[in-house]
C-alpha cells in the first residue's frame, strides 16, 4: 500500500471514519462530503489506482464492491441509487485508489446529482 494514499491510510485505521462495513476485502464508509442523503464509499482494501487499472484477477473483487453497495444502500434506505466510478483526474477522481460511490435518497438529477 503507497503510503500517501488517503483510503491505504483508512484501511489501516491511521484516519477515522463512518465506517458501514468491514471484512478482508472490502471496506464501506459514508463520504465526508456527501452529495445526497445517502452517500457512501466502497472501498478494495487491494490498492488499484482507478478504474482503468483493474486487472483480470480483479474482476471477482470489482463485483464484490456492487453487491456489497447494493446490500447497504437498501440497508441506508435507498432502493434506488446510482453507482459512480471516477477514472482520472480530469473526470473527478481525487484518490487514486478505485472506490465506488453509492448515491441515493433523493431524486438524482443531471449526471452527478
């Protein structure tokens, strides 16, 4: 794990957070900015630096993100929801280690909110 990566640094406990689930895999945390209601993260504890970086052996892992998303938005009662992948800079991506954002609770407009 890089050692200036914000999410390697929450993994690894060094940074607190609203933490909505854990195993070995994966983590799941509300966003510190949220952008709706319900608005949270899913996490690889793997680092990959984004989307563009995931590789075959990933696959497995980059389905568990959206089951896992999927189980806690119903749990956070959104039903519906949409489902964000920054990849780049230029496309918003501030971290670049791949995360899920889970969006939900209110009626989502536009391309992002």
């Amino acid at each position: 794990m890089p050692d200036d990566c914000l999410f390697c640094k929450i993994i690894k406990g060094d940074i607190p957070t609203d933490k909505l689930f854990e195993d070995d895999e994966v983590i799941a945390f509300r966003d510190i900015a949220p952008q709706a209601p319900v608005h949270f993260l899913v996490v690889p504890k793997k680092h990959i630096s984004g989307p563009s970086a995931v590789a075959a052996e990933d696959e497995q892992l980059i389905g568990k993100l959206m089951r896992v998303g999927s189980k806690i938005a119903k749990q956070e009662g959104a039903d519906d929801f949409r489902v964000v992948f920054n990849n780049g800079e230029r496309a918003g991506q501030l971290v670049f280690h791949i995360h899920m954002h889970i969006l939900g609770g209110r009626r989502l407009t536009g391309p992002l909110g």
